[in-house]
C-alpha cells in the first residue's frame, strides 16, 4: 500500500536530483532543465498532499507553478541565447568576469 | 473457460484490434480516395490498373515501399533518427482512443454489461486529445534535427512553429465547444446534440458555433500540415523538408501519421460540431454507420481543398495564425461566454 | 501488490531514472527527451493520484509546449556536447561539495519522512469525486484565487515582452 510519505520521499528525491544538476553541470541549458526537475519535485508533492486532505487546492497551486515555470523558462531561454550571441559558448565559467 | 477469460475483457481487446487496423486500413483508403479525387478534379481518371478503379494502389504503393532500402546517413543521432517517425506514428494513433464513435452495444446479448464503442472512457477526453497531439510535433523536430542537414532542420523547425502556433486556436475552438456542453467527455458532448429544433433541424453545436468550426477546421489543417498550409512540406519540391533523408517504412510511417492525424481531426470535428454518431432513420447498433459519413463528408473537404486552393508562404501563414486565427478564437470563445450566461 | 503500488513503483522508478539521465548526460539534447520521459511519469503520479487534470495539464503544458521551447533554443544554439559532462569522483573540489551536498538533501529528507508514521490516503469515494472533478478545479481557480489568476496573466504577459526583448539582436 502506498502512503503520503512514500509520494513525499519520492518528490524529496526528484528534488536533490535537481540540485545535483544545478551544482554538477557546467552547461547553462542543463542548469535550466535541473530547475525544472526541481519545480516538478514540488507539483507532485503539492498534488499528493491535496489527495491527502481531499481538497483541490493543491491541483490549483500546481496549475500556477507550472505557469510560473513556463513563463520562468521563457526568460530564462532568453537571457541564454544572449548570452550566447556575446561569447559563443554555453558554459557559466564563461561569465565569471564582469566586463562585457 | 477459465474464469479470467472474461467476455467483457475479449470484447475490449477485440474492440481495440478493430480500431486499430481501421486508423490503418483508413490511411490506405485516404491515399486511394487523394489520388482519385485528384484525378477528377484535374480531369483525368486516376489509378485504374490495380484493381477495381485502383483500389487495390495503396497495398501495391506500401508493397513497393517495404522493398526499398533502408537509408540511413551518417546522421548527427542514429537513436533520434529511429525514433522520430515512431513517436509521429504512435501520437497519431493515441489521439484516436479516447473518440468514441457509436452508442452502448451489448452484441445482442452477448455480453452482460454493454460496451462503450470507444477504446477508452475518460472525462478529460478533450484535453486527453489536445496532449497527445501535440505530442505529435517531437516527431517532426526530431526528424528534422537528426537528419544532419541544414534544409532539413529548417523545415523541421518551421513545421513544427506552425503546428504549435495553431494549436493556440485549436485549443480555444475547443474550449467554446467545452463551454456550450458543460463537460470534457465527447461522449457526453455527442449526447448533448441529440434532438431537433422544430422536428426538423439538429441541435449540432454547427449551428450554435458557425465561427467555431470554421477555427477548428482550419487549426486542423494546420496542425496536420496539410493545404493550404503545407508549405514546410511542399518545400521539398523546391529545396527539402523535414523527411527527406528518410526512406522505405519510415518515410511509409509518416505519411501513416499524417494520414491518421487527418482522421483523427475529423472523428473529433464530427463528434464537436456535427452530432457524431447521431442520425436518423438507422438503428442504435448501426449508429456508427452515420459517423463513418459525417468523418468521410470531411475528410473529403481536406481533400478537395488540397487541389483547388494555392498554398500560403510560410510568412503569411504564421501572420494568418497568430494577427487572424488567434483574435477570431478568442472572440469566438467570449461571444460564447456570453451566450451561455445570458441564455441561462 | 495492488495497481496502485505497481502503478507508483513503476512510475517513480521510471522518473527518478530519468531525471537521472537528465543529469547525466553529456548531449543536451539527450537531456531535453528524457525530461521529457521524466513529465510522463509524473503525469502517472498524477492520475494514480486522482487528479486527471494536473496529468493532463502536465502533459500539454510541460511536455508539450516548455520542451519544445528548451529543443528549440538548443537546435538553434547548436549545443553541442560541451567538454563538461558530469564529473566523475574525480572532479575538482568544488564538484565533489555539490554531489555531497545533495546526498545529503536526499538523506535528509528520506530519514526525517522515514521517522513518522505512516500516513495513508482517505479512501472516501465522495472526495475523490470531489478532487478529480474538473468543474471543482475551475470554480476554485475561478472564485477563491481570482487574484493569483489575475496576477498570473500579468506575469505571462510581462515574460513574453521581456523575453522577446531580451532575445533581439543590437540595441
């Protein structure tokens, strides 16, 4: 049988998992894509805890981070493809100096 | 008998074999009837060796094709390359299991329980339909960014712009319908046009939504790439589209798709707009006799309006979708808001 | 060893591997189709979860609009496989915190989960009606967090325009 906790060890998981991307990669399109493993990590629990106190808020937080995400990667693709329009590369160790 | 085997689960399965092998065997028929009313259209008479009137052309055309070789280019991605056409095929053929297309059989009296003419019952139908399909444009990314070629990766790229910018009118088509039934199920949106006006007129959600299924039906063309809207792929008769190195069964797995995506987005125009499987004068257990009609009467308009209008450049037709198609949506859906609340 | 329990080990097997994969690999590209294998298990979550909407959702939005965004920027780039890839055990110092450091989140968390008790789901056939209805979802997104909606509009709105004039070329 399957309880709140095993749901919540599971987003615990999925969300380290994102972590490890962020600090392990050195590539600014993987960077983002942790990010968003990371914002999935909190929806599913978001979802399980509304299953558990049988409201549907926690389907309606959902729908608006997964808008906030969208819009979140939008810009966040934006700044990428100027930043790569500048020094031709996708690593942040690129961008470590503050000149321009 | 052992006991699992269950004539309810028998019939399911058998209800899926038989779904499947008419989206299959309907792509044959599509190429059949393209060719014929091609031909008519352009006053010539078409295939008429193989077979009755040519029917037998496109078992001879997948023949042909299956003893091609199989190319493969020294490609940037040998597992994408694989497995693009695979995803086309299969979004393609998912949308279609949530459509229902005839009314509760129990196979007089074979089963104890009746069985839903659909592969499955769900109430989120509509939106069940609106993910699967845009599933549907990794295949055509895909195919385009692991061919290795640059015409290929453009044509890609534009096709796949195009579809997900029509999906925004689509989706909107599909909410104002959504609004008018009250409910994501199509089976209860079909139940919901049931009846007459004045004994006469059906109570179809085309009379309700004129504007509406003039949207879907567009955005359908769309989204399929098909004319007037197929200049990613016509691009191929000047430079090269997204499945140009593709050849023999994958380039087949395509045009499968392509054709399957066509019968889905009529199957669900029909069941939306024009009463799907209700009709008179036949029996219940034939009712999908008159949803057969109604998917042909559309399928035969994409056809038609494939070789009588030009084709938009690629320019004016994003300018189409997003400055026309998209403002007309969202004033349909609002006009339908209205109506809905002021008419209780 | 009922659906539910088969449904849920599948599916968390299948998105934790994932993710891991996400991670892992060297190819960006790579990466972006299996986050998107990763949203389909999650959209598993969901339905087992009783919430068909968020599932559906998930899949419509995630998979299908934010991952064509992230394959597009990365075909236009041409990101190719960066010198970087995941380091090993032998990575410099500052990688080696980073990995540790999220062993240690995931531990965390698992050992604080793992010292309550059980807390299992309500069965009650009437709220799970209630959950899994749509219309319910509408009214409260609707009534109750009319502003949050309202707002949210604006945030699209502002992420379009800021994202379109971040992107263009010169000043």
């Amino acid at each position: 049988m399957i309880s709140l906790n095993h749901y919540l060890v599971l987003s615990g998981v999925l969300f380290a998992i994102g972590t490890a991307g962020v600090f392990l990669r050195r590539n600014l399109i993987t960077i983002l894509l942790s990010i968003e493993i990371m914002l999935n990590a909190v929806n599913l629990t978001f979802v399980a805890v509304g299953r558990y106190l049988g409201t549907v808020d926690g389907q309606v937080i959902t729908f608006f981070v997964m808008t906030v995400a969208a819009a979140e990667a939008a810009v966040g693709l934006a700044l990428v493809i100027a930043l790569f329009r500048h020094r031709e590369t996708l690593s942040p160790d690129a961008f470590t100096l503050l000149k321009w | 008998m052992p006991a699992f085997i269950n004539p309810t689960v028998v019939a399911h399965l058998v209800l899926i074999f038989v779904v499947m092998n008419m989206l299959v065997l309907s792509s044959a028929f599509m190429v059949w009837m393209e060719r014929k009313v091609c031909a008519y259209i352009q006053d010539r008479v078409g295939p008429n060796r193989v077979g009755y009137e040519g029917a037998l052309q496109p078992f001879a055309d997948v023949l042909k094709l299956l003893f091609k070789e199989e190319l493969r280019p020294k490609a940037a991605d040998a597992f994408l390359f694989a497995i693009a056409p695979i995803l086309s095929t299969v979004a393609a053929l998912a949308a279609f299991s949530v459509v229902p297309f005839g009314t509760e059989t129990t196979l007089f009296g074979l089963l104890s329980e009746p069985l839903r003419l659909e592969v499955a019952d769900v109430n989120v139908a509509v939106l069940v339909i609106f993910a699967i399909t845009s599933m549907g444009v990794y295949g055509i990314v895909l195919a385009g960014w692991s061919s290795n070629s640059k015409y290929s990766l453009l044509g890609g790229l534009r096709s796949s712009a195009q579809m997900i910018s029509y999906e925004l009118s689509y989706g909107l088509a599909l909410a104002s319908v959504v609004m008018l039934a009250g409910s994501l199920s199509l089976r209860e949106i079909v139940m919901n046009q049931s009846g007459y006006w004045f004994h006469v007129i059906p109570k179809w959600y085309l009379f309700l939504q004129p504007l509406g299924f003039l949207i879907y039906l567009t955005a359908g063309v769309a989204e399929t790439n098909r004319a007037p809207f197929d200049f990613p792929e016509a691009e191929q008769e000047l430079v090269a589209g997204y499945h140009t190195e593709y050849s023999s069964m994958s380039f087949g797995l395509f045009f499968l798709a392509e054709y399957v995506n066509m019968v889905t987005v009529s199957a669900v125009a029909t069941s939306l707009y024009l009463g799907g499987w209700l009709g008179p004068l036949l029996p219940d257990w034939l009712a999908w006799v008159w949803f057969m009609v109604k998917v042909l009467a559309i399928l035969f308009f994409y056809v038609w309006m494939r070789w009588t209008l030009p084709r938009y450049r690629y320019d004016q037709l994003m300018e189409f979708g997003w400055k026309w198609l998209l403002p007309a949506a969202v004033l349909n859906l609002v006009a339908t808001a209205a109506l809905v609340i002021w008419l209780g | 060893m009922d659906l539910n329990s088969i449904g849920f080990f599948v599916f968390g097997a299948v998105a934790v591997l994932a993710s891991l994969g996400v991670i892992g690999q060297r190819n960006p590209m790579h990466s972006v189709m299996l986050l998107i294998v990763s949203f389909g298990a999650l959209a598993g979550l969901y339905i087992l979860l009783d919430a068909p909407f968020s599932a559906v959702t998930q899949i419509i939005i995630y998979a299908g609009a934010i991952m064509v965004l992230f394959l597009f920027v990365v075909m236009l780039l041409n990101a190719h496989t960066e010198a970087d890839s995941v380091p090993a055990i032998l990575g410099p110092r500052g990688m080696q915190i980073g990995a540790l450091l999220s062993i240690l989140l995931a531990g965390e968390i698992v050992w604080g989960l793992s010292r309550l008790g059980l807390t299992w789901f309500g069965n009650d056939p009437a709220t799970i009606a209630n959950i899994s209805s749509v219309s319910r979802i509408g009214l409260a997104i609707f009534t109750t967090h009319a502003f949050a909606f309202e707002v949210t509009s604006i945030l699209i709105l502002v992420s379009m325009v800021g994202a379109v004039v971040i992107a263009r070329r010169g000043h």
